[in-house]
C-alpha cells in the first residue's frame, strides 16, 4: 500500500507545506490587489492614465533582483503578466 511507503509519506509532508503557502500566496495576492484598487481610485486625481508600462517595467526589474531560483526569470515574468493582467481587470469595489 502507498500509505505505507515512506517516499508516500515524504510527499504528504511536502504537499502540506504546499497547501499552507498556498494559503499565504492567495491572502498576499488579495493584500497587493486591495493597494493597487486603491492606486487606481487616487490615479485621476493624480493626473496620471490607468496603464503605466514604467511601472510594470520596474516591477519586473525588481522581480528579477528578488529572485534566487529555483525559477527562472522569465518564468516569474509570465506568472507576474497574468498577476497585473488580472489586477487591470479586476472590478473597483
């Protein structure tokens, strides 16, 4: 039986610590999407249009700088285009 195999017991442990990242990633993406609401309510009175592609720029820049692997920098660059992508689609609440 699986369950009693010690390589099926390592794979829970790690499948655990996955889920409770998990839940850290999903409550730190709704913490970055609540500011950047709140960035894009104060952006007309700022004087400044919705998109700003040096600003996405810089994030990249600093996702690169951040980044000690495993993954690689394009790859943190697709997941990032799809986390901005959502957060310009997201509805004002």
């Amino acid at each position: 039986m699986p369950e009693d195999n010690a390589a099926f017991a390592e794979i829970q442990k790690h499948r655990a610590e996955i889920d409770a990242i998990d839940r850290e990633l999903v409550a730190l993406l709704n913490k970055r999407a609540g500011h950047s609401l709140v960035i894009r309510g104060l952006k007309p009175e700022a004087k400044m249009g919705l998109f700003d592609a040096k600003r996405e720029e810089e994030i990249f820049t600093k996702i690169d700088e951040y980044n000690d692997g495993p993954l690689y920098n394009d790859y943190l660059h697709e997941i990032y285009a799809t986390i901005l992508k959502v957060m310009k689609e997201t509805p004002s609440v």
